[in-house]
C-alpha cells in the first residue's frame, strides 16, 4: 500500500491514540536502522579496506602494535579514537564484538562515547603524580618533632612513609 498523503496519515494515526514513534514509523513506511555488530561493522571493513591506497601507514600501526606485544588480525577494525598514539594496540577492535570492545576500552579509560557505542566517563578527580607535596611532609614532620623529639632519632624514612600513608591521597 503506498501513502500519497503521508502527514495526513500521520496525524490521523495520533487521533486514534498510537504513540508517536509507532505512527512515525507507519506513516514514513520505514523501520529505524538496525544497530547490530554487523551494520556497525559494514561501513568500517577490515583493515586492508580502512587503510585503502595508505599500506604504509597500515602497516607502520601493525608493526607499532606487534613491537608492543599485540598481533593485529587483517579481519580487526582499527579504531582511531581509542588510540593514544598511531599504532596503539588498544585501538585494535575483534570484528567479532566490535561494540562491546569498544564500549570496555572506553570504561576501562574513562572516555566519553556518543555515537554507535555510548559510554558517558564519570567525573572522577585525576590522580596526582605525588601522593603528598614534599613542603607537607616536611611540616608535618617538623611538627612531630617539636611535639616529641624522640621522632628526630628514628629513621626518617620510616616516619615519612607513615606521615604519607597517614595524610596522602587515597
């Protein structure tokens, strides 16, 4: 049956109560895409179709990742988003659950997603590269001398260690 007027059918079809994702559907007579692994995947192609005409930028990233212990499959989908650097072995998707690949790489690395896979990083505080700032250590270790002098006499690495165990970022 094809529809000549298809807003009028749309509306009718909201009149008579159907949702409207369902109506939208009926009127346009046209299902929503499937987003299975395979149509993710039916644009991406294996790595010889990704690359194309670039075989040595191919193979400088598979060399790259073979050197750091991962040997790329030609079936693989390399995925430039989850690389660090060109050639990262973590960029290297299974064809078998590129998805789901994905989707851990990014928790895994607390990376934002918004397209085919969607994953939303959480808002974590980063790290810092030294547990205790060296000026607070040493505060708080003048500190502890004044308080009882004795500390002046133990091994101060021992009592900087459990200044930072004690005060440090967990």
């Amino acid at each position: 049956m094809k529809i000549k007027n298809r807003q009028a059918f749309y509306d009718k079809l909201l009149a008579e109560g159907m949702a409207p994702r369902l109506a939208e559907m009926l009127a346009s007579q046209r299902a929503p895409a499937s987003r299975t692994d395979r149509e993710f995947l039916a644009d991406a192609g294996t790595l010889g179709k990704q690359f194309g005409r670039d075989q040595f930028g191919l193979e400088k990233r598979v060399q790259i990742a073979r050197s750091l212990g991962y040997n790329p499959s030609p079936n693989d989908v390399y995925v430039d988003a989850l690389a660090d650097f060109p050639g990262d072995p973590r960029a290297f998707v299974k064809p078998s659950a590129p998805k789901g690949d994905i989707k851990r790489q990014a928790q895994a690395r607390n990376i934002s997603l918004n397209g085919a896979v969607k994953h939303k990083a959480s808002q974590r505080p980063p790290k810092p590269r030294v547990k205790l700032a060296p000026d607070i250590v040493r505060d708080i270790y003048r500190e502890k001398v004044r308080q009882d002098p004795g500390v002046a006499f133990k091994d101060k690495r021992e009592v900087v260690a459990e200044i930072v165990d004690k005060h440090a970022y967990k």
